[in-house]
C-alpha cells in the first residue's frame, strides 16, 4: 500500500512537472531578461498660454525598467513658463508645474522609437505687476499626456519630439480659467541615461 501510494505521488509530481513550461504566461516584462536603468535631462515645452505662444524649460528623469521590446519608467519632472503672458493692465502671468511622470516606451534599443507619457501633479500660478510685485496666486492641478518620436545617438543619449496636451484644474484667479493655462504643446526632450 505504500509502495502504490509513493508511486502514485511520483507520477503526480512527474506529470506537474512536464506539464509546467505549458502552463508559463505571456508576460510584459520577461523577469529573466529584464534590465534596470535611468535616465534624466532638460525639456522644452512650446504652446498656447493666454492665447500668446509660450516656452516653459523644465527637466525629467524617471528609473527603467526594461525587458525586450517593452520599457517602463516612472519618475517626476518640473517645468517653469520662460516669457510672461501679459494678464489685464499692466500685469504678466507666471506658471510652473510639476509632478510624478509615469511612461512606457516600445522598442527603446530600436534606432528610432515611440515613447508616451502621463504626468499627474500640481503647479503654482501668479499674477504680478511690471516690477515683479505679486498681485494674485493659486495652485492648480495638472495632468499632461503626452507621445514622442525618439532617436538614439549614442548608447546614453537621444533627442526626442513629440506633443502633449496640459490640462489644469480651474485658478482661483479672477479673469483666469483653466482654459487660459491647459491646451497643447511641442515637445522637445534631451534624455542622458541608459534605458
């Protein structure tokens, strides 16, 4: 009886074990090929702030995580408006936002590739008169979506060009909206790292 109960415990674990490879899952990340990286650098943003065409410079950078032709990244960026909008008489508008970025990019050791990108935070808006006294602020909350075309130069750095599209929450300023400060822009990132 033990004998016939251990034989049928050796062809239980016999057949588990031939049968295990079939039972493996499609996965986006290979954990046996994946690679940790990072990477981070400077960021112009150009677009529509009060209907006047605006330049905010910022920075990113995010940790990798990389496994065949799918990389993911998580990180943060910040960005600040570079020329003022005027906003009514005799007053300019300043704006700067940043927050946690969450990305994925497809096929980064391709020449070229796609990168896409959702940044969630928070941002400060302030209104001031010409001699930079603060006349009114708020804070405001801001998601930005956004799609690149990257190229890599070197095995640490690569340019990229895309679009985003801002969208803010509504300031508590008056004569200001959301509309004033969300809509699109081009992108231009210069990213120094190893994906």
């Amino acid at each position: 009886m033990i004998r016939r109960s251990a034989l049928c415990t050796t062809a239980i674990l016999a057949l588990m074990a031939a049968t295990t490879p079939a039972l493996a899952k499609d996965t986006l990340i290979d954990m046996d090929n994946a690679r940790a990286g990072g990477f981070g650098g400077p960021v112009v943003k150009i677009g529509p702030i009060l209907d006047t065409s605006s330049v905010m410079i910022g920075g990113e950078g995010a940790a990798t995580f990389t496994a065949g032709d799918h990389s993911l990244f998580i990180g943060g960026g910040g960005y600040g408006l570079v020329n003022e909008p005027d906003f009514g008489n005799n007053e300019k508008l300043e704006l700067g936002y940043g927050g946690l970025i969450l990305g994925y990019t497809h096929r980064p050791d391709q020449l070229v590739h796609v990168e896409t990108k959702l940044l969630l935070g928070f941002g400060g808006v302030t209104i001031v008169d010409l001699d930079g006294n603060r006349q009114d602020d708020a804070a405001i909350f801001v998601s930005e979506v956004s799609i690149m075309g990257e190229v890599n130069l070197t095995d640490f750095f690569e340019i990229g060009v895309g679009a985003a599209y801002r969208q803010t929450t509504h300031p508590n300023i008056d004569g200001l909206k959301a509309q004033d400060l969300s809509g699109p822009s081009l992108v231009i990132t210069f990213q120094f790292g190893s994906i």
